[in-house]
C-alpha cells in the first residue's frame, strides 16, 4: 500500500464511511489537473456542483434548528460564512482529504495540496460522493462532524475582516462579490488619505477612508456593513 491509498483508506476512517463504490470515491478525489485536461480521466467538478447543493441544504437545515426564530438576514450570512471554500477547506483538512487528493506533479509542486480553493472544491465534491454513496444522512453526519468546530464560532462575526464578512453577506443575498473603487487621494505623500467606495448589487454604494488602499477599503466595508445591519434591525422591528 503506498502512501496515497493509506490516506484513502485513514480518509474513510475518519469520516466513518467504507465507500461501496470505489471508482466514485476515486472521482471525488481526483483533480481537474491529472491528465491535463484529457477527456477519458473523470474528476472532480461535476460532483463539485452537486456537493454544493448538499452542503447548503444541511447548513441550512442547522441553522434552522439551532435558532428557530433567527431572521431570514441573519441566517443567510451566517450560511455564507459556513458554506465557502474557506471553510470547506478547514474541513477537508480535519478530514485527511489533502493527503488523499489526486492531483498532478505540476499542481503539487506549486502547492495546490494545501489550496484553499483546490480543497474546497475536493470536500464538496466528498460530499457529493457520500450523498450518492450512502444517502443524504451519511452527507449530513460528514457535515455535522467537520463543521462543528466553524458552528463555535459562528456567533462571533467580529473577529473576521469586515471586507471578509460584507463578502459572505452578499454571497448569503446570492449578489456578486462587493466592488471596490478607489475615487479620491488627498495628503502629502508620506501620509496619503485613500477614499474608497464600495458598491454591491441592488444597494446604495458607501465610502470609507484609509491611509492604504486596503484600509479605506476596510473602512468602506465596515459603513457598508453597519448600514445593512441597522436596515435589517428596522426592517425586522416593522414585521
């Protein structure tokens, strides 16, 4: 047994699932990568699409029995946070899954083994392969086990970057990702002033003011943030 087929088998282990169909296990841990794009070798992306669609459905699904009377708002941000590639990538390292992905030499040699995106797209193709392997409760025990420690600290938004948390906001709205500008430089050029502005679909664009670029971005997220917030409270307040 090589090193690859022992983390398979430790992969399994892990998650508390023997496979039935071996070839589907295979698909969901093989990267577009290996055989550069040749038509015969079947990997990962369309189970991709399907996972994603599970992993909603128990995120949801949670969510919903955890705070029965949350606020449509609340929930979709809170999905959003859970349901990223960021997170499936903390997952699929909690899993084993990097050690068992099949990727080609080119792709492991620029470091797509430890890839946020690369092990998100893999765990949510995973949770495809457990949903057609062993049905929507094998799914949702993989992801009841190797998102309990994201529902820890899923109540704690602050501590996450404000550009990072209006991202998931969007993303929990289903609206393109927020659009940055810079639109004013003021000051000497030792201490410069960056004002940005930040617009996302369907809302009124907010401004905010950094020494960098990155700051005024941060500063133009947070308005962006605090306003939505106090929208959603009032909206809430009215029904």
């Amino acid at each position: 047994m090589n090193a690859r087929e022992a983390a398979v088998v430790e992969l399994e282990r892990r998650i508390g699932h023997t496979f039935a169909d071996r070839d589907l296990l295979e698909r969901a841990l093989t990267h577009a990568s290996v055989g550069d794009g040749a038509r015969d070798v079947r990997h990962n992306e369309r189970l991709e699409f399907l996972g994603d669609r599970v992993l909603n459905l128990c995120a949801a699904e949670r969510l919903m029995v955890l705070d029965p009377d949350a606020r449509e708002g609340v929930m979709s941000r809170k999905l959003a946070s859970l349901v990223n590639y960021h997170a499936c990538a903390r997952a699929a390292e909690r899993a084993g899954l990097p050690e068992a992905l099949r990727l080609s030499a080119s792709a492991s040699k620029i470091g797509a083994r430890r890839s946020d995106a690369v092990l998100g797209d893999a765990c949510e193709a995973l949770i495809a392969a457990l949903y057609i392997d062993g049905g929507l409760e094998t799914a949702r025990a993989f992801f009841e086990r190797f998102w309990a420690e994201a529902f820890e600290t899923l109540d704690h938004p602050r501590s996450k970057d404000p550009k990072t948390q209006l991202q998931e906001w969007a993303q929990g709205l289903g609206l393109p990702l927020p659009a940055y500008e810079v639109v004013g430089q003021s000051g000497p050029p030792h201490a410069p002033v960056f004002t940005v502005e930040v617009a996302i679909q369907g809302f009124e664009p907010e401004r905010g003011e950094g020494g960098s670029r990155r700051a005024a971005e941060k500063a133009a997220a947070q308005t962006m943030l605090l306003k939505r917030e106090g929208a959603d409270f009032e909206a809430g307040n009215d029904k």
